[in-house]
C-alpha cells in the first residue's frame, strides 16, 4: 500500500503540545512520527501521499469505550425522567420495534455523529440481539460504511423482565457469540473486534455472567459488564448475594483481569481496591450518570491506583451527546466539584483516558500517535477561537475545545471526516433514514 505522510501544524502527542509534526503510516498502522523534514526523509516515505494541514492540530482519534447505539433513536423521548420511569417509557417500549434495518440506520445515526466529534473507535455495547447476530452485524456494517473502527460487545442477557428481544438462554447466547466471533475474527481484524458482555447483575444470572466472562477467556479478549450504576444496585446484590457489586462477581468463576466494569458509581473503597488488585478495567460515562442523576465515580482514587480507565458516552437517550472529547470535559470537572478540589484531576489525565486509556482497556493498538499504533488522527483547526491563545494546547482541547473545529478525521489511515463532512454515507442519507425511521415515535405515547 502506498504510505501517506500527514502533516500538521502542530500536535498533541501523550498530553504534551507539540510543533508542526507528520505522521508516515502504511497499511493503516503509524510507522514514524516527528518533525516534518525528518520523517519525509525516511526511505519508508519514498513515494508517499502527502497531506498536509498547516493550519490544524493534530489529535489522537479518541476512543469511545461504552455505547448502544440503538438508543440515539431515543434522544429526547426519556429525558428528565427517573431512571426506572426513563428504562420502560423509553427503551423498553420501542427498542422491541427495531428491525436489522432499523438497527443499521441507529449505528449510521450514532456512529456518523461520532466521526464528526472526533470518535474514531467506539465499543457498543449490543443486546438487541433478537437471538441471533442478524442486528449485531447490521450494526457493524454500518461501521464499515461509515468507515469506522468498532469493538462490538455482544450482550448476555437472561432477565426474564426485560423484552424478548433482548433475551437468550446460555447456550444460545455461547453459540451466537462463538459464531460472530469467527466470522470477524479474521475478517476486518483492523477495525472489527467482537468481545462478550454479560450485561449485569439483574440482566445476567451468575452462570450467564460466568459463561460471558469463560467466552472472553476462550477467545482472548476482554469481557463487559454493568455494576453499580444506581445505589439500589447495591441494595439489590447485598439482598440477592449477601455481597456488595464487585464482591459477588469476583466470587464467581470468572477472570477479573479482562473485565471492563462500566460505570461502577457505588463502588466502596474495597471494591476500588479490588479493581487495582486484580486487574479489572474502567469505562466511565461521566455525562451519562450525570443525566441520568446515578452519582460520582470515584475516579480520582481509581487512578491513583493504577486501574485502566477509559471514557464512554453511553447510550445516545441516556447522555444526548455523543462525544468523549465532551466526556474528557465532564471527567475532570465532575470529579473536581465531588471532592471541592480544583487539582483533583488534570486535563491531561483525562485527555489520555478518552485516547490511549480507552485503547488499553478495549485492548487494541489505538489511541496514541505513535509508531505501532493505528493511524487515526483528529485535525482540529487552530483558526478557531476555542483554541486561542495556543499557549496550553493541551488543556484547551480538553477545556475549550468547540466541536466546529473538528475539521478532518482519519480511521486506520482512511479520510473519514473531511471539511467537517462524512466521506463515506452522505448525512442527508442519515437524516432521511433516522426521520423515516422514528416518524411516529413520541415522548407522551
């Protein structure tokens, strides 16, 4: 393949502000990074492409460790309702309408929105699977239209008071997995992961939970659950398993090491030390439990102890935005106002856990420029006030930064986001398809 050598003005690479900086990738995948002159002399540069954006920043392609895609269709219909009231008036009643083409037309909707804020992997968290994987693959086309990178985290899923759509039987939710893991597996590797998720302690029976976390083991990938989101979460495991959250699924059979707990809100100090101590993974959704009103993470002490945390934006009804570079603003703030410090937290840290934390939680090379890595770059334009003055780049991107200055996207070395518009799917498609779609949907039905 031929390489391509992207060059900015100037970079932020690992937290720190750079100058005018290129990128050489081949094959999608970053093979040097430096200063111009220097990397354009490379012999692997001979022959390449040149693109050049004198007048941008370039931005590691953030990493979006929690969705479901499914509910951007839902934006507006369940806000400002309790949590409950929000789950059966919204999600529960017309999450059961969608079809494999409706499922395709969500993803567009969701992942389109993405790219245009700077998203460049997204993991979504998928139990609409209707008992089979025709959904889940209507959902990871969508990606690859758009030309996105996807880990699609298949759901197991058993409570018996949710939709029949949503669930299966441990066999059946073992042998769909298994089959939409080979079929990607070898497939699309690049920009295609299929990972489990048993979706969480009142979705998932303890064996369901431990036949999730024995296909992660079998396949070499991680695993996905909810914990902890809400205090009666809590209240329901110590009623149900005589043990907080964590405690009671780190007393199953299961590999904590691969785990990616998602929100885990009401954690204690015990549960937090436990994370640390064996090896469990944090994706944080900090806008949605903020929406949502479920409480604060402690990610300040997870940190601290060296947990892998990356950021989510959850569910499109559940949150109404759908950018982690808004995540990283909500992050630091969030936790500087839950412990009344200023310094509790740096735009930095929370830069890196949108970028190369959520890479290393999801497990793949994405996240960071730097050789080895996937070729996804955001170029954010330094004429735009929201980056003014450029003293603090860094911050400001994390700060300040306004959505308009999103300018160029590149997914494994592919013009994903152009001028600020999609490359791939028309947004006008998007537009037609999502209007069509939700027509007769309503928020007082």
């Amino acid at each position: 393949m031929t390489p391509v050598l992207y060059t900015g003005g100037a970079a932020v690479i690992d937290g720190v502000a750079r100058g005018a900086t290129a990128v050489l990738a081949i094959d999608g995948a970053i093979v040097a990074v430096g200063e111009p002159a220097e990397v354009a002399a490379e012999p692997r540069a001979a022959g390449a492409r040149r693109v050049d954006w004198p007048r941008c920043a370039l931005l590691p392609g953030t990493v979006n460790a929690h969705n479901h895609s499914f509910q951007s269709l839902l934006r507006g219909i369940g806000d400002d309702l309790p949590f409950l009231v929000w789950r059966d008036r919204a999600l529960y009643r017309y999450s059961p309408r969608l079809g494999a083409d409706g499922m395709h037309t969500a993803a567009l909707f969701a992942f389109g929105e993405m790219l245009l804020h700077g998203v460049t992997t997204v993991c979504d968290f998928y139990y609409l699977n209707d008992g089979g994987n025709e959904h889940a693959s209507a959902t990871i086309e969508a990606a690859r239209r758009l030309g996105m990178r996807i880990v699609l985290a298949r759901c197991f899923y058993d409570w018996d008071g949710a939709p029949t759509s949503y669930r299966e039987t441990i066999p059946q939710a073992v042998a769909n997995f298994e089959a939409l893991h080979r079929r990607w597996h070898d497939r699309d590797r690049a920009r295609v992961s299929i990972q489990p998720a048993p979706h969480s302690q009142h979705g998932a029976t303890p064996a369901m939970i431990e036949a999730g976390a024995g296909c992660a083991r079998d396949a070499g990938v991680p695993w996905h659950i909810h914990l902890a989101e809400e205090r009666y979460q809590v209240e329901q495991s110590l009623a149900r398993f005589g043990a907080r959250p964590l405690h009671a699924v780190a007393g199953l059979d299961v590999d904590l090491s691969r785990a990616i707990v998602v929100h885990a809100c009401w954690f204690d100090d015990g549960e937090r030390a436990v994370m640390a101590e064996r090896g469990a993974a944090l994706a944080y959704c900090p806008g949605s439990n903020m929406f949502l009103g479920d409480g604060i993470t402690d990610v300040v002490d997870l940190h601290a102890r060296g947990v892998r945390i990356g950021l989510g934006t959850d569910g499109g009804c559940s949150n109404n935005r759908v950018s982690v570079l808004d995540e990283m603003r909500t992050c630091a703030l969030l936790q500087k106002v839950a412990r009344t410090d200023g310094q509790a937290i740096t735009a930095e840290a929370c830069l890196e856990m949108g970028t190369a934390g959520g890479g290393a939680v999801l497990g793949l090379p994405v996240g960071r420029i730097a050789p080895g890595f996937r070729c996804d770059l955001v170029a954010v334009d330094l004429d735009d006030p929201s980056l003014w003055p450029v003293q603090a780049l860094a911050k400001n991107v994390v700060y300040a930064l306004s959505p308009r200055a999103i300018r160029q996207v590149v997914v494994d070395g592919d013009l994903v986001v152009a001028d600020g518009r999609l490359t791939h799917v028309p947004l006008e498609e998007i537009r037609d398809r999502v209007t069509s779609l939700t027509s007769d949907w309503r928020r007082d039905a």
